[in-house]
C-alpha cells in the first residue's frame, strides 16, 4: 500500500493505525475534522507527503520525533 485517501466520512485514525508500513508513500485527509492517534505513522520511513485538507485537526500527543531530511 503505498498511497492511502481516506474519505469525508473518516473521523478518527486509530492509535498505530500505519506503524511499520514500510510501503506508505503519501496520504491525504479530505475529511472536514480527524483525529490522528498517537503513533500513527510511526517508523513509517518512506513517507515523502502528508496532504491535510481538514479544517479541524486533532492529533494526540506524542513523544518528539527527529525527521531526517
């Protein structure tokens, strides 16, 4: 799975919902408000876009993460 567009339906994104995934590449969030879980997207390394159309954007605290450029 390398390409994931979640619907206007979507409210939440569970906790570790894409831990791991080592295939993501790019994702977008067309729901009007989300709530991402912790650690979503955790060592998911290949992740090159994030597109956020959301007005309301919850997303739960977490520890800092070092993103290498």
């Amino acid at each position: 799975m390398k390409y994931i567009k979640l619907s206007t339906n979507i409210k939440e994104i569970k906790k570790r919902a894409f831990v791991n995934n080592k295939e993501l590449k790019r994702i977008v969030i067309n729901s009007e408000e989300i709530t991402i879980g912790k650690e979503t997207f955790e060592n998911c390394n290949s992740i090159e876009m994030i597109i956020l159309k959301s007005e309301k954007i919850k997303i739960e605290k977490t520890e800092p993460v070092e993103i290498e450029k």
